[in-house]
C-alpha cells in the first residue's frame, strides 16, 4: 500500500526555520504493517516554548486511512537569557553634548519580550551633576532580538579636571536573569592643564 504524506506548521513553522519541507509518498511492502516518514528539525539557541507540527496523509492506495494527522512535539532545550551591559569611554568635548551608548546583550534570543530597568549612578570621583544627565527607565528588547542600547547624555565643559566615570546600573530583568548588572562610562577630560 501506499499514501502521501505533508508536513504543515502547528505553532512550529517553516518561515520560523524550526524544520524543513516534507512531502512525498510512503510505501508499505506486503505482509508490512509499518513505515516511516522523517521530518528534519533545526535546531536553534532561542529561549521558546515547546513547539509542534502536523503529518498529514491523504490518497491511500489499497488500505484506508483511520488516523490522517500525526503531530511532531519540539522540546525547547534552551535556558532563559541572561543580561549583560557593556563599558564605554567618551570624550567629554569643551561644549555641546556627547552620547554614551551602552550595549545590552542576551546570551540567546527568546521569544518571549524581555525588559530590564536601569539607572545612572554617580562614579569616582563624584561626577559633578552637570557632567552627565540623569538616566533611569525600563528597557525593552524585542523577541527573537539579541541586544538595545541605553543612550547617556555627557555635557561638554572646558573645566580643568580629571577624567570621570558613572555608571549604569541594571535590575529588574523580566523574562530573563542579569549577569553583569554594571556597565561603566569613562569620561575622558579634553581641558589640557596649565603647568
């Protein structure tokens, strides 16, 4: 006997790449009473639930169907993000004002949104409160994106001074755990001495 057989997306889908086109015909040898059909499925490091797809049969030669779909189940096997700010240095400018952008970063995608709030914080030595301006809020990283960035306003000044550094401080991770909580923005001073 024989019967044709296709692949079709559940919460697994093919435009996702969880697995691969399959369809054709299945063959069944007399005095048989089983075959096999194979699905390819990809593996990925993205934090999801688990997932499925369906068989389908139709057009059975010499026998009749009874049960036409089969449903393929995809354990997810990847752990839930962690979170990670990266350090950045700027140069503080004698005017005007200077981005410092920090990188937020996911050890692996998930589809789930996950947020994480922060804060600046004053460094060493204590960052004058016009050198930089106060940033606070909740971050948010879409599903199936790795990193976003929080942006810290720098003001420029033409104050003899050392270099600075703050801080931005991270808490709260919905969706995922932190790793590194602190990244640190250095503020190099472009004010040359006198001797």
């Amino acid at each position: 006997m024989s019967v044709d057989y296709l692949a079709t997306d559940g919460t697994a889908t093919l435009a996702n790449n969880d697995y691969q086109p399959a369809s054709g015909t299945i063959s069944i040898p007399p005095k048989t009473l089983t075959g096999t059909i194979t699905v390819v499925v990809n593996g990925d490091t993205k934090f999801e639930p688990n997932e499925d797809f369906i068989v389908k049969l139709t057009s059975a030669t010499n026998a009749t169907i009874t049960d036409f779909e089969g449903t393929g189940t995809i354990s997810n096997d990847d752990g839930q993000p962690s979170i990670s700010i990266d350090d950045v240095k700027v140069v503080e400018g004698n005017g005007g004002t200077t981005n410092a952008v920090f990188t937020v970063s996911l050890t692996n995608t998930s589809d789930q949104k996950v947020s994480v709030d922060y804060q600046t914080v004053d460094g060493r030595p204590p960052s004058p409160t016009t050198t930089t301006q106060p940033t606070g809020g909740t971050l948010s990283i879409p599903p199936k994106t790795s990193t976003a960035t929080i942006t810290v306003v720098v003001n420029g000044d033409t104050k003899n001074e050392d270099n600075e550094d703050f801080s931005v401080v991270l808490s709260g991770a919905v969706n995922a755990t932190i790793q590194d909580n602190q990244g640190t923005g250095t503020i190099s001073n472009t004010t040359t001495r006198s001797r």
